[in-house]
C-alpha cells in the first residue's frame, strides 16, 4: 500500500491518495483539484471517498469526478450530501471567508454518491469504522495490513473534530474509545488535518 497527502484548501485539509491492491483511493479532495490532479500522477481513482460531509473534505469531489467519471463515489453520510446543505454549515464555519471557498464558486455541487459505506464494510483492504461525532455519518477507513486507519476528522494528533456543526459529544467520546480499545497501538493514524499519530500515543493522550 502506498499513500502520498495532499493539503488542499484553506483549512488545509489533508486529501490522501492511497494505491492499495487493484485500487486508486482518493480520501476527502477538499478543494485544489489540480493539485490532486498532479499528485494522481497518471494514475485513474477508481474511488473518491469522503469521510464525511463538510465543504472542506468535499468540495472538490464533483470537479474530481468530472474529470475520472468512471470513478464511484463513496461515503458513510449520504443522508448529509445534499448540497444546500454543505453550504449553509461552510457559511456557518468559514464566516465572511466563504467567498474563497470552493462551494462559492459558480455552478458548485455534489457528484452523485455511488457507495454508501456502513459500519463493517469493505473496500480494498480496508474495513470501514462508522465513527459519529464530528458528524452523524462520519466513517474511519481501518486496514490491518500495514496497520493504518484514515480517520477523516474523528481524530487527530492529541485532539478531535469539533461537535457543533451537526455533531455530537456523547457520541464523539464513544467513536474515540471504539478507536483506542479496538485497534492495535502501533496503527498509524492518518487525519484529515495536521500531522498523523498512532493509536498508542492517542490513548496514552487521552488516558484511554
């Protein structure tokens, strides 16, 4: 399996594109699709997944999907996808700053979704971790070989995604013991934003 991050967009969101068996993942495009584009390499996604919802892990996933319409669309948040609605929680967020967002550009809107990912299901190598907190549909990707999760905005280095944009407290602290009690401390945490962990270090952070 081999993985190379792209940080696209204002928030720095961290698109990975991971070659993993017959499979071209490309995780949350946020935004820059051009940069994506380059990082693909020559390579054609077989899949566009996003972790969840939020402008900043999709708004470049109907540009991506133009361009590789052969790839399938996939996530654990379709009931979220409607695109109205990822622009009034980007509003919400981004503030007067939205203007520079991908969503505020002409004609902007969501690809299709081709997969819905459940908790239990399987791509590739990977097994898919519904994890709801940061948002209700939210999902980790898990691989134990080579020991790897993709935690969208579920967890990152010695912190968590926020709760107030259709999240949950509750439900956030038992997504992140699931993580920490299920999976071995050598996993190599890839996040959505910041630098990656392991599961070893969170739950030493966390006193888990």
């Amino acid at each position: 399996m081999n993985s190379r991050s792209v940080s696209v967009g204002m928030l720095e969101t961290n698109c990975y594109i991971v070659d993993c068996d017959d499979l071209v993942l490309v995780i949350d495009p946020g935004d820059d699709v051009d940069r994506i584009i380059d990082a693909l390499d020559g390579r054609t996604p077989t899949h566009i997944v996003l972790t969840h919802s939020h402008s900043d892990h999709v708004g470049a996933a109907k540009a991506l999907h133009d361009r590789y319409p052969s790839s399938k669309v996939a996530c654990g948040d379709k009931e979220n996808m409607d695109p109205e609605h990822i622009a009034e929680e980007a509003r919400y967020v981004l503030g007067s700053s939205f203007s520079q967002s991908p969503l505020a550009r002409k004609g902007w809107t969501m690809p299709d979704i081709d997969m819905l990912l459940s908790d239990g299901s399987e791509l590739g190598p990977f097994v898919v971790m519904h994890t709801p907190g940061h948002s209700s549909g939210s999902i980790c990707l898990y691989a134990a070989n080579p020991g790897v999760l993709y935690s969208g905005d579920t967890l990152f280095r010695h912190s968590y995604g926020r709760t107030d944009i259709g999240g949950s407290d509750s439900q956030m602290f038992l997504s992140l013991i699931r993580l920490m009690k299920k999976l071995p401390p050598d996993t190599v945490v890839y996040p959505g934003h910041g630098d990656s962990t392991t599961i070893g270090s969170e739950k030493a952070y966390f006193r888990i």
